[in-house]
C-alpha cells in the first residue's frame, strides 16, 4: 500500500469536507498497528479486525502536502492545521465537538 493512499480511498476534498463523518480535521492518522491511514480511530476501527490505540500514534499525514510526520498540532510542511484542539496525550484533533483531554479529568 502506497504511504500517502486512504483506505477509504476517497479523499477529503473529493468527499467535500475535510476529515470524515466523525471529525473535521486536516490529517491522516498513521495505525500503528497495521500502517494504515485513517481519518480517526472509529474509521479505522470499522474496516479492520483490530481497534487503534490512539494513545500509540506516532505519526500522522497531512491532508493536503501528504507529508508523514510526528503527530502535533500544525503541518511542518505546509502549516496546514490538523485541529484547533490537539492533545498530544491521545492524538485527539477536534474542532466541532469541543472535547479537550487533561490529565486529571482523562478526556
């Protein structure tokens, strides 16, 4: 499977919206458990026979320079914004669903 292609095999813009029906966001996540790329775990977890630990992202790719980086907040290539929200505990990006994560509350 090529690095930069969707399992879905559609991407954001060609589906007119920028992530998929669960989340709005500007990356891919990287599956650690298989190399897979999925908008979000619940995606992931849809089409495979495993669950995605969101807690072992390490890597996640940019919607739209497909640049494989570590997961964070912003492209280092292009500066797309992946979420106005990122937590870099459990690899939530959010934008619409104003969730946030601390480490008192756990999400």
């Amino acid at each position: 499977m090529a690095a930069t292609a969707r399992e879905d095999g559609a991407s954001g813009q060609e589906r007119g919206q920028r992530g998929c029906e669960h989340y709005d966001r500007g990356c891919l996540l990287k599956a650690p458990c298989c190399d897979k790329l999925y908008t979000c775990r619940l995606c992931h977890d849809n089409n495979e026979d495993h669950q995605l630990d969101r807690f072992k992202v390490k890597e996640v790719q940019c919607i739209n320079c497909e640049k494989i980086q570590h997961a964070q907040q912003t492209c280092e290539e292009c500066s797309t914004l992946f979420g106005e929200y990122y937590c870099d505990i459990c690899h939530l990006f959010d934008k619409d669903k104003k969730q946030y994560h601390c480490e008192n509350c756990g999400i």
